[in-house]
C-alpha cells in the first residue's frame, strides 16, 4: 500500500488527517459530523470535554473539541466514545474511533499472518468525528467470552446460533472477553464479517489465541489483531457506564513457557489517566481475557492477573464489575516457537 493510499483510508475512517514533517506532539479536533460524511465542515461544532489518548497520556478536549498530545514511535491514538455520541462504523461495523501509527509496521519476524503494513508518517492533525445519538441509562450489553474458532465450520456454527440469538435481542452493544480465533488468525476477516451480523457495534478484546506466535515482544504480540481490529486496550462509554478493554496477556513470558497475565507498566499508566477522567458515580466495567483472579488454579500465573493488587487499589471506592475470558480452559499452549 503506497502513502497515497494510506492517507486516504486515514481520512475516510478519521476526517481530516494530513502528514507532518516531523512533530514532537500531536493534536486534532473531535467535532459533532451532523451530516455523516467524516470531514468537518461549516457549522460542525468541536465537542468539549471529551477524553482522547495516545496509549499513554489522557487529556480532555478544550472548548472547541481540540487536543494535544505528546507524540510516540508507535502508538494508538484514539477517543474514548462520550455518551450520547457515536463514532462511524466502518463496513463491518468496527466502530472507527482510533488511528494506528506504527510507521514501520510489523517487524519481519511476524511471518506466519499478516500484520500492520506501514503507516508512514505521522498524520499533522488527527480528527474524530462523533455523531449524536439517544442512549438510556437502562440498556442490555452482550459479553461473548472465548468464541474461539478454529476453522470455517466452527465459525459458520457459531454465526447461526450466538450471532442469530445476539442480533434478536435488544442489546445495543456487545462486547468480547478475547479468544475470539483459535489461533489461525487467517480466519479473522471472516470473522469481523460474521461479527457484523449483529447488527450493533461490537468492541473486540484480545486473547492468547488472538496472538502472533512468531513476535519478538509482547509489544508486536497482537499485530494481526490491531491490523484487522484496532487498538489492544482502549475505553468508551454508554449510558453511565465506562467500559475499559484491557490486554491481560504477556507474550513471551519471564514467568512461563509460554504466557502469563498482566497489565504491564504503559497500560497501567494508561488506566490510571483514563480513570482520572470518569466521575466516582459511574460503574466501571473492565474487560479482558485473562481474569484478574481464578478460583481454578491460584498458583499457575498464565489464568490470573500478576500485578492485580495494583488494580485493586486503583480501583478502591468505585463501582466495578470485573469481567474475564472462560480461562483456563481445557488444551494446552504450544512454548514459544
């Protein structure tokens, strides 16, 4: 894929994004798109006070919807869905509230599945459009825990009976708890698309079997996943709930053959900005795969949350609901390779 085209995809899923020269910061505008149509035009107000993220900081939009933020090699920058706003959705219904910057891509170990094609430069500006829309403080949420497909039969079974069953009922959003492919990550594109039978948008979180086996660090693990979904952790909220994706694997591991559960160092920084931004009323619901405690097995590090203490006090007076992927779960792991 040439610059050219980079760019125009940028803008189509984003708004106005243009390249930089080079920049130590980055900043956009996050404006009401009345029409629909992803660029900002005459009389499409910025919104206020709306929290938007480069995977590290947090910071609010100011009176005209503008943010700045530092900038990074790689990163994921991306709006943290306001209530009563909506970002567009793309063909399958992803919800088009990120832009990936990797300029590089994917490092050459990850062979096996394709990963991120190249970004390029840093865009100078980064535009989210939000459109409004009616939410109830009274609404059903889909969790779907381990879907875990391993090939087209498994994932035509599980689009006529989960999917069917989802997509009949009054839920406005759905959310899953990772391993949403059995490790054959040829079969996402086939699963976002049977994904977007459910008529509502949907929020993907990863899991061990959603991993590039062939990564060189826990930072490219979830390559293929981001290239065919978006951001590994990221929060939006609905009513007067906040809903925070987390990545709960660490792959390869120092306390295992193969993984192990942990929210590492720049997501627990990250966490720690996006909830100083929620007020102490609102319910948190955390999401991810790897829970952060098992009653099955306490000792095994690969089916809990290592540094779950540090969450806990995070978390101490609020209202949260902790949600985890079925895990452990029968099979085992295949070591590194």
């Amino acid at each position: 894929m040439n610059k050219a085209t980079i760019i125009t995809c940028a803008a189509l899923l984003l708004g106005n994004v243009s390249l930089a020269a080079a920049a130590q910061d980055i900043s956009g505008t996050v404006f009401w798109d009345k029409n629909g149509n992803g660029l900002r035009e005459k009389g499409e107000p910025g919104i206020a006070g709306v929290s938007v993220s480069n995977s590290h900081e947090v910071v609010q939009t100011n009176g005209q919807g503008r943010y700045t933020l530092p900038a990074y090699d790689e990163m994921a920058v991306f709006v943290s869905k306001p209530a009563g706003y909506a970002p567009p959705l793309g063909e399958n219904n992803i919800p088009r509230f990120f832009y990936i910057h990797q300029p590089a891509g994917s490092p050459p170990e990850i062979q096996q599945y394709p990963g991120l094609a190249p970004t390029g430069p840093l865009p100078a500006s980064i535009d989210f459009p939000l459109h409004k829309v009616r939410e109830s403080d009274s609404f059903k949420a889909v969790f779907l825990g381990d879907t875990q497909v391993y090939n087209d039969t498994e994932l035509a079974y599980f689009r006529d009976t989960t999917v069917k069953e989802v997509a009949e009922s009054d839920a406005v959003v759905a959310v899953t708890l990772g391993d949403n492919i059995g490790d054959k990550l040829s079969l996402y594109p086939r699963f976002i698309s049977v994904m977007k039978e459910l008529g509502i948008p949907y929020y993907l979180t990863a899991g061990n079997h959603d991993m590039n086996l062939d990564a060189p660090d826990d930072a490219h693990s979830l390559d293929t996943f981001k290239s065919q979904y978006g951001p590994a952790y990221y929060s939006f909220n609905y009513g007067r709930v906040h809903f925070v994706v987390l990545d709960s694997i660490v792959y390869p591991s120092t306390l295992s053959s193969s993984y192990h559960g942990e929210i590492d160092d720049a997501q627990m920084q990250w966490l720690i900005n996006d909830l100083r931004q929620v007020p102490k009323d609102r319910l948190i619901v955390l999401n991810m795969h790897i829970p952060l405690v098992s009653y099955i097995d306490r000792l095994a590090a690969n089916h809990q949350v290592n540094n779950r203490e540090e969450i806990y006090e995070l978390l101490a007076g609020r209202r949260v609901l902790s949600l985890g992927g079925p895990h452990p779960h029968p099979g085992t792991f295949p070591a590194r390779r």
